[in-house]
C-alpha cells in the first residue's frame, strides 16, 4: 500500500481564479444561442456543400443528355473498295 498517496488537504482555487470565472453574462449569452433554434440550425440548400453536390450533379446529368451519339454515325459502313472477310468460315 506503500504506492498510494492520499491528501487530507484539498487544494480550493484562489479567490482570484473563481472572480474570472464568474461571468453570468457571457454563460446566459451561450445559453440563449444554443436555445435559439434559426441560429443553431441551417438549411440544407444554404450549406455550400450541398449546393456544390447539385451543381456537380446537373452538369453530369447536362452532358449524359447532350452527348448521345447519333445513330447515323454509330454505325460504320463499309466503302465499296474494301474487302470483307468472314473469320468464321474455312
């Protein structure tokens, strides 16, 4: 039992620590705000990370739209000169 200490004494905070902590001001300010439901609480489309995920979004969906090929130039077709070989017949 040799390894614990214990004191009798406690050591209480001075006069002048507990004087700077003893601004009820600033803890009913803080009380107020955390209260105060608009201040605590933004909308989703006001966070830029929302809106920067819509933009990314549109863009993405704008360009699948306008880029289909057309299916007139899908399709190749082969010129009268060329040579077609079937690689399945022997």
């Amino acid at each position: 039992m040799a390894k614990y200490k214990f004191q009798k004494k406690s050591n209480e905070p001075s006069d002048e620590f507990i004087r700077s902590k003893m601004d009820f001001n600033k803890i009913l300010q803080q009380q107020k705000d955390l209260n105060n439901y608009k201040l605590a609480t933004k909308p989703l489309y006001k966070k830029p990370l929302f809106l920067g995920f819509i933009v990314l979004l549109s863009v993405i969906t704008l360009v699948l739209i306008f880029d289909e090929p057309d299916p007139q130039e899908a399709t190749v077709k082969p010129s009268k000169d060329s040579m077609v070989v079937d690689s399945l017949k022997k």
